[in-house]
C-alpha cells in the first residue's frame, strides 16, 4: 500500500495481504458501531482534507466517501465533472498539481479510465484511493462485499462465492476475484464466453455458462449489473435472452432448497439480472451493503491517513 | 521487544483487596449504588470493570451496568502512531445521560487515555458526573488528570514499564516493574 | 584539409564479404578512397576507430519524422540528429502526415526539407490511398516520378480494408514497380483496444487488441499478393502467428518481406503492469510466447529488417490516463544498441546478420542503389559509415535524446553497443557519440548530394531516377 512518493495509498486489492484484508474488516467492524451513535463521529482525522475527485459521474460511491470522511471528523472538498475545468478538458495531471496545491491530506479518486489512480500518484503528494479506475479496480467495493459476506456468514475461507454477468467490463468483479481469492474463499464466474475476459480462469477462479449449476454450488451469490451497450457490442443477443440464461428470475429462486446469499454492488436492474420479487425479498442485503460501504471506507480512510509521520 | 521484569509490586490477593477496596470507596463516595455506571477502557479495564461490578453487587445486591470502550478514534498521537493499530469495538449499550460513570483502567501514566476517554464518553451523552478509578497510578502526568481511586501508587522511571497482567487476559493477575529490551 | 578523413584501427563490416580484421579507411570529397594497413594520415584528420567496427550506415524502413503537420512532435531536421546518432544514413517516413503524403508535392515538399536541413537521406514513402483514407488509389505512378522517388507505398496507421482495393492497389504497385508496405490490422477485431489481449489486459482492466487482429490481416495480405505477383512488405510484425505465415509464403516462393521492431523482440505484455505508457505501441507488446516466435523469426531469416517504427510524441500526449495516451515509441536512438544487446550479445544471430537486416536488406527492398547507397566499404564507394563500439556499455538517458521527443520504453536500460562515428556523403555528422558542430559552433548544414541539387534545378525534365 505504500506509494512512490512516500504516502500510503489504496490503488487496488493487489496491494494488500490477506492479514491486511482481514485487520480491514476487523476495523470497519468498530466503524460500523460508530454509526449506531447518536454522535455518529469520531475525531481521528479532525484537520485532515479529503477531496473526492470524481472524473465518472457516481452518486453512491461520493456520498459514502464523503459520510464516511465526515464521520471521521475530516473536511471534504468535491470535485466532479460537471464542475469548470475538469471538463474544459484539463489534464488530470494539473488537476492533481492544483489540489494539492491546496494542501490535501488524501485524493479519492474516481475514472473512466483504468490506471488513472496509479497516474496520479505521480503527480500528487498526499494519499490516493482509488473508487473505481475503468474495467480495472473498485477496491473499497470487494472490501465492503467480504464485510457483509463475513457478517451475513459468520466466515471467508472456504466460502463458495458465484460471481454472475458482465465479467469482461466488471471492475467489482476483479476486485472481488483478488480479495476472495487472498481470503482463501473460492470463486466461481457465470458467464457466457462473449463477457468473459482473455484468460481469467488463470486469475485463479473457475468458469461455467450455468447459472443453475451455480446455483446448487454456491453459498453467496453476486449479481453484476448488465447494461444495454453490451447488446450492441454483440456480447448477447438481448436482455430479454440474458434474463433467461442468466437472470435470478422467480422461477429459480423458489427452486431452490438452500437459498444463498444474494448480493448486488448496485443500482440493480429489476427485471434483468433479479426479478423484482426476489430482488424485495433480498433487498435487506443489499441495503446492507450500502452501510457497510460507509463502515468500510471510513476503515480505509483511517488507515490510509494513519501514516507513519514524525 | 520483550519485557524484563525487576520487581513484583502486586500480587493476585493484593489485587483482590484493591478491588475489594475500590468497591467500597465508589459505594461511599456516591452514597450507594443508585446511579453509578462503570465504564472501562478496553483491554484489561474492562476485566477490572467487570470485578468492581460483581462485588459492588454483591455488596448492595443490585446490579451495575458495564460499558466497554475502545479509545483508538480519539487518541491525539494518531499521526505518529498510525492508524492500523488494532482497533476494538466500543459497547455502551445503555443511557450515561445524567449518570455518574465510573471510567476504569489499569495504569494512570500520561493521563492522554483520559482524556480521550472522557471525549469518547461525551459523544454518547452528558453524565451528571465523570469519576476515575485505576488500578496502578505510576506518575509523570502531562495532562491536569487526577484518579478519585486509586489502588497503588507506584513512583517510576520515565523508561520503566509497568506490566499488569489479568487472570482473564493473561492467566495470572500481579503487576510488575520491568524494562524493555 | 576540409572532409578528409582517416578512420583508424577498426575492424571493417562490408557486404558481401562481412567482418574482416583491423584495417584503416581514408575517406576524401564524398568518397571511400583508400582502405588498407598502416595509413598514414598525412593532412587528413584521424578518426579513432580503434576497438569499433566501421559498417556500412544503416537504412531506417519505417519512421515518423511528422513533417509536415505536426512538427511539436518531431520534424525532419530533429529526426535526423536522432537517427544519425543511431547510425542511420537514410530514413524512410511514414505518409500519416498532416497533409498525407499522397501527392508529389507533398512528398517532394518532404524530400527537399531533407535535403535543406538533414544529416542524412530523408526518403518518404507515400500512401496507398488518397489521404490514407482507405478508399481511392493515390499516384503512385506520380509520386515514383517525381523528385522523391517514392517507391514504397502505405497507408501505415491503417489497414487497407478493403480487399478489392488492396487488389487493385497490389497490381497497379506492381506496373509502377513500387513495394506495397502493408500495416496489416483488422480494426474491427482490435477497436478499442490498448495493449495486447491476454491474461495482461485482464488484470489490468484494459481493452485488448488480439494477435489475431493482425495474423488475420496478414493473411489476406499475403493472399492478395500471391495473387498479384505484387511485392509486398509487412511492417512491424509482432505475432507468432504473423511470422509464421511469412516463413510458409517464403518457402512458396512469394516476393514477401517484413520487419520487426526492436520493442516486439525486447518487451512483452507484462511491461503494461504499472500503465506505463511509454509501453503502449501498435502493434502493442505482445505475449512471451510471440516475442519468442519473433526472436525465431530473426535468427532464421523470415524477418528481413529491423525498423524501429519510431513514433515521437509530445510530453503531454502520453502524459495522460493509459486509454488516452498516444500510441508509439521513439526508437532511432536505441535501435543499435538493442540489436547488439538482445540479439548479439544473447547469441539470436551473429553481429553481421544483425547489422545486414539494417543495411543489405532494407537497401534491397528500397532499391538504394539509385540514391547512390551500397552497404559495404569498398573502394570509390560514397562514404556513408557508421563507426561503432559494439562493447561499449551505455545507460538510456532520454533526457539526452536527439530527437524532439523523449518516449521510450527503455529509459534507464543498461545497452551494450553504441554509435561512436558517423560519416555522410564524406562528412563527419557524428564524432566521439555527439552530433558534430558546424562552424562557429552551430549545427553542420545539411549535406547536398550534387546530384538531387542538381535534379531540382532540372525539375521540369519528368525522370529523376530509379
């Protein structure tokens, strides 16, 4: 987790251990009590500057940083798109220089762009996490899934985890792939070959085009979200066939004797990957999740910030 | 880094009388034990919050209410520190509105514990009083905290270090004075 | 006396023949004029070759010199400081200019800035297709005609996608006696795409552009080429699959040439690791197992040339998130230096093989004949010599390149083999590794072959050569 430029940053989940998932987790724990609170804010990063620079419009993703920074006591500062000169096309590079021109503590950093993250700690001098680069990385996601998995489950290693859709563009896939696998559980991916990328099985994981052969496998099941450029990039023929492949419809779900647990990284397309009706029945879960988010980075956050200075 | 102990200052059934003592003073000073909360300071205060309690009980055969509570969050020498030590969870399950919380802990150094402690607590609600009981004061205060129980003073050198050690944590309970090698 | 020169103690490389003992060269007004033991130096100045080995100068196929259009990159007057400095005599650019290359006056317009500002033979290649736009034939018949002589035709940036135009094209290349320079890649297979497909590009999240891409487009290529009895000349090969069908077409018989880069027998995918993007070329880096198949290539002869694509690009072109970075290496600088290093010196094929795939054969591709190159030292031959130390251990400092542009892969790399000598039509353009100062300090004037100077004058007479 360590940078080039001498602060501590969290680029992607290829950086940690697995002792480090797991501390991670152990924190977020304490966090997670934080929120219960009627004070729900500790002042571990009082003084501290966090700017969330947001070059890929997301609403979920800033407003959890931006909590969980506050409840941390730390002063934020929101950059995104639509704001002037980032999308007068100024270079990430002097974007960078600017902020840190201000004296900021951390830079938390959204992009269309895979490896921007890494770029940008070339240029900065404070600490850099990365919520989500391209098709690359969303590391702060796998961390708040196996949060909730642990939770839900009570464990990680031996955890039979089906991971289900668009792998290729997936930067929650990935992400997940390496923290599961770092945490000894085992992944399975469910996909047709057209959303699968080059090589993954040697990402150590293992493939299948059914979802009902998953179904009777897996102890958690996460649904990735399916989007309609995919039809046109000819990675399917249309939703109408995914949802019948590939979709938790009604039917499947009260198949099933031993109902896993369903997870979802969100917006969920009702309809498409989960039927409405179970995707009420499992909605609590994924609601989870969104809490757990907040609990998560503010661990990241702390432990990121808790540099070895002076 | 491994602890070299020099001299045995407290043994099991020295501990037990303070314990027993402690209970006492807390009773008197707050005039029975209508109103009193203990709340103690993750590790081993907690565990010496938990004795006072069973023997307050059993004394004025009611109960205590017991919180934990974990200071990492409020520390002020979280820079230097670092941020990965590891954290545990805080449990106060219950209403310190207008109480008298009893904060316990085992060793009163630098009293920088205390006073993130006492944030700590105040983020849960505003008790009516905030007393302070400790197992070991050893002295060298860099803040204006004193201790209302106090269950030995043990004067010491800047680069000694005192080791308390709890049947519940450690298997045994004695404090010793030692160095660090 | 002025341009007269004596290059003492090296050991002299020359084709046919190739690498001979110790030997001295005195060069005088243009010329080789004496080659023997113990010359004596007499009024001439000596030149130190002692421990280097005096070749023919090399012949660049495949640059981006980016005149006209887009000189903030590079231009012809930088790309020839860098490329004498890597021991070229001659440079072939590329036609994706802004305007293309796709008429005489544009190629003519290039030639003439060559022969104004440059330290070596600044040759363009036209495109295919008018404005490279992959849709009607450019005058190749024109542009063979005219001043340039141009001779090798491509739409390189571009495939030709259209097989019925690359027919037609093939078979009017072939009347006009002209080469087709094919860069063959099915951009429908690779849109998108950032670097190689593999297990690389899944790891790092980024869109994969796959060897099939171009194996698939060679092929067609090959193809049309048998078809057409045209001579056809792939560029930047980077594939198992590629040099396979190259060895398979050769065997047949086929007039069918290619080259490889020194980046696809020195790199592979797992470069990318880091987004670096001084690693994002097309063709990107590809697997171990195609950079082995490429090394096979060069050892065995399939590949002809080694051209280094070198593509300049400005500090805030690449200076950017990967996906928006530009593609493309500089690579006149370090060429020589690779070749020593990771073919010689790890024993792929012996030093005059290396050295003959940049000079014999480019120069039998291009016809260098006309423009008065030959790759040897012989006697009455025009001086273009390089001198080079092939021992002599270096670090990449691209801080310190010639060139306009300082992207390359291998910044910091420790190469052995370096250019210490460079003479041009007789004068000294390179001494001691450094470009040679002209009078009062400044950079030496271009040097005029007589012969081109004298063409222009004659421009309204249609036949120049070749």
């Amino acid at each position: 987790m360590a940078g080039d430029n001498g602060f501590r940053h969290l680029l992607s989940i290829t950086d940690l251990e697995a002792e480090d998932i797991i501390k991670l987790l152990d924190s977020a724990r304490s966090f997670a009590e934080v929120s219960t609170r009627p004070v729900k804010k500790v002042p571990a990063l009082r003084g501290r500057t966090i700017v969330n620079l947001f070059l890929e419009p997301s609403t979920r993703t800033r407003m959890s940083f931006e909590l969980a920074a506050k409840r941390l006591s730390a002063d934020v500062m929101n950059f995104s798109t639509s704001e002037s000169s980032l999308s007068k096309g100024e270079s990430l590079k002097d974007t960078g220089k600017t902020i840190v021109a201000m004296g900021v503590d951390a830079v938390v950093i959204r992009s269309m762009h895979a490896g921007a993250p890494q770029m940008l700690t070339e240029w900065v001098e404070c600490s850099v996490i990365n919520a989500g680069d391209g098709m690359h990385e969303h590391p702060t996601q796998a961390l708040l899934d196996l949060f909730t998995m642990r939770e839900r489950l009570g464990r990680l290693e031996g955890l039979k985890v089906a991971i289900v859709g668009d792998i290729d563009h997936s930067r929650v896939a990935r992400s997940n792939i390496h923290a599961l696998n770092k945490v000894g559980a085992e992944v399975l991916l469910v996909a047709p070959r057209s959303l699968l990328p080059a090589r993954v099985e040697e990402m150590g994981v293992s493939v299948t085009g059914s979802l009902d052969e998953a179904l009777t496998w897996c102890d958690v099941l996460y649904l990735l979200r399916i989007q309609m450029e995919r039809v046109n990039e000819s990675r399917f023929p249309s939703l109408r066939e995914y949802t019948l492949q590939y979709g938790l419809t009604q039917t499947r779900w009260s198949r099933l004797d031993r109902k896993p647990l369903v997870m979802h990284p969100g917006p969920m397309n009702r309809g498409v990957e989960i039927a409405s009706l179970v995707a009420d029945e499992v909605e609590s879960v994924i609601t989870g999740q969104v809490a757990a988010g907040v609990a998560t980075r503010m661990a990241v956050l702390y432990d990121v910030l808790g540099g070895s200075r002076g | 880094m491994e602890f070299k102990a020099r001299v045995r200052v407290l043994d099991a059934e020295d501990i037990a009388r303070i314990v027993k003592r402690i209970s006492h003073e807390i009773l008197e000073r707050n005039k029975g034990a209508g109103g009193i909360t203990l709340v103690g300071i993750r590790t081993r205060g907690v565990f010496l919050a938990r004795r006072l309690a069973r023997t307050i009980e059993g004394i004025e055969g009611c109960e205590v209410e017991v919180g934990e509570l974990d200071i990492s969050f409020y520390r002020d020498d979280y820079a230097t520190r670092g941020g990965s030590a590891s954290i545990g969870v805080t449990q106060i399950d219950f209403d310190i509105n207008d109480k008298q919380v009893v904060i316990v802990d085992d060793v009163l150094y630098t009293g920088r514990t205390i006073r993130a402690a006492m944030d700590a607590l105040m983020d849960f609600g505003r008790p009516r009083v905030i007393q302070l009981a400790v197992l070991v004061d050893r002295g060298h205060r860099e803040l204006p905290i004193r201790a209302d129980y106090v269950g030995k003073n043990l004067p010491t050198a800047g680069d000694e270090r005192v080791k308390v050690s709890l049947e519940e944590v450690d298997g045994v309970d004695r404090v010793e004075i030692g160095e660090e090698e | 006396m002025a341009d007269s020169y004596l290059i003492k103690g090296g050991r002299i490389l020359t084709f046919p023949g190739g690498l001979a003992g110790e030997a001295d060269v005195k060069v005088k007004d243009g010329v080789i004029t004496e080659i023997g033991s113990g010359l004596s130096a007499g009024k001439y100045e000596t030149i130190d070759a002692a421990g280097c080995i005096v070749s023919p100068g090399f012949i660049e196929m495949h640059a981006h010199l980016r005149e006209p259009g887009m000189e903030y990159k590079e231009d012809v007057s930088s790309g020839s400081r860098a490329a004498v400095c890597g021991g070229y005599s001659a440079v072939f650019c590329m036609p994706n200019t802004n305007p293309a290359i796709d008429n005489s006056s544009v190629a003519e317009y290039v030639f003439d800035r060559g022969e104004d500002e440059a330290l070596c033979m600044i040759l363009p290649h036209g495109a295919i297709t008018e404005g490279r736009l992959g849709k009607t034939l450019a005058p190749m018949g024109e542009m063979g005609t005219c001043r340039a002589g141009v001779k090798g035709f491509s739409d390189d940036g571009s495939w030709v996608m259209d097989s019925e135009l690359m027919r037609r094209a093939m078979e009017y290349a072939r009347t006009m006696g002209a080469t087709i320079i094919s860069h063959s890649e099915d951009t429908t297979l690779s849109a998108d795409g950032q670097m190689n497909e593999g297990y690389w590009s899944t790891y790092l999240g980024l869109r994969g552009i796959p060897p099939e891409s171009e194996t698939i487009a060679v092929f067609r290529d090959i193809t049309l080429a048998e078809k057409t009895g045209a001579r056809l000349h792939l560029a930047h090969l980077s594939t198992a699959g590629s040099v396979g069908l190259v060895r398979e077409a050769k065997k047949r018989g086929l007039a069918v040439t290619c080259e490889a880069a020194p980046h696809h027998f020195s790199l592979d995918d797992s470069s990318l690791v880091g987004y670096d993007t001084n690693m994002k070329m097309n063709p990107p880096l590809r697997s171990k197992e195609d950079v082995a198949a490429i090394l096979e290539a060069i050892a065995d002869g399939t590949i002809d040339v080694i051209a280094t694509d070198h593509a300049p690009h400005a500090p805030h072109e690449k200076e950017t998130e990967f996906a928006r970075a530009e593609f493309g290496a500089v690579g006149l600088e370090t060429c020589l230096g690779l070749v020593l290093t990771r073919l010689v010196g790890e024993g792929v094929l012996p030093l005059e093989d290396a050295i003959s795939k940049l000079t014999v054969a480019p120069a039998r591709i291009m016809d260098m004949e006309r423009w008065g190159y030959q790759p040897c030292i012989e006697e009455g031959r025009p001086a273009n010599i390089v001198v080079f130390n092939p021992e002599l251990e270096w670090t990449v400092d691209a801080a310190s390149f010639k060139s306009r542009a300082m992207n390359t892969p291998y910044d910091g790399w420790h190469l052995k083999g370096k250019v210490e000598h460079k003479l041009f039509r007789g004068k000294l353009v390179v001494r001691d590794g450094r470009l040679e100062s002209g009078p009062r300090g400044r950079p030496p004037k271009a040097v005029n072959n007589g012969g081109a100077s004298k063409s222009r004058k004659k421009s309204s007479e249609s036949k120049v050569r070749g």
